[in-house]
C-alpha cells in the first residue's frame, strides 16, 4: 500500500520505539506507524484511514502519546545523526491571507 515504510526503513525506526509494556498488549507497531505515515503524507483526516491500519482512534492516540512523550523528535535526531544530519525536512503547511480593507487602501491602485 501507499506510503508504507520498506524493511529497511522499519529496521531502523522499531528500535527506537518505546516498548515498555502495561497492561493490555499493543497492537502491530508497523501496522500503526504505516497508519501515521498514511495520514501525514497524504494529508487525509484521521477518520479517512483505511481499515488496513487499524481503527483510526489507535493511530491516532498513538501519534499524540509518543509526540508527548518526545519519541518522535528522538526518532528525528537519531536518524539525522546516524546520516551525519544529512536528513532535510520541508514543512508543506500552507496558508492563506486575506486582505483587510484597510490594507488594501494603504497598499494603493
């Protein structure tokens, strides 16, 4: 499917994960980051997932607990280390301005 991580991708990113267990046993973390990765990249609401990754509501929780607890700026720096900080990234948010009346008076015909 659509923006899955590879093997060699998963490799490197399980180790990292926090794998301390409590309670009731996780579900597939693979499964669960494909998930995120799906939502992230293709820029679709949580809601929209496919049933393939698993309920929405797991992605989700899952993506919010780890960024608490710091696990994905960890993941980040470990992996811009470990490619000597060859890693860029580009933040896509995009946005829109709307003209105020009174910008546009002073901006002139």
């Amino acid at each position: 499917m659509r923006y899955e991580l590879a093997d060699y991708e998963w490799s490197t990113i399980e180790p990292m994960l926090p794998n301390k267990p409590r309670g009731v046993p996780r579900v597939n973390d693979r499964r669960v980051l494909n998930g995120i990765f799906w939502v992230l990249r293709s820029g679709a609401p949580w809601r929209d997932l496919p049933e393939a990754f698993g309920p929405y509501t797991t992605c989700y929780n899952r993506f919010i607990r780890w960024r608490r607890a710091g696990v994905w700026g960890r993941i980040i720096d470990a992996l811009a280390t470990a490619h000597d900080a060859a890693v860029q990234m580009i933040d896509t948010s995009c946005g829109t301005m709307a003209q105020t009346p009174q910008a546009e008076i002073e901006a002139g015909p």
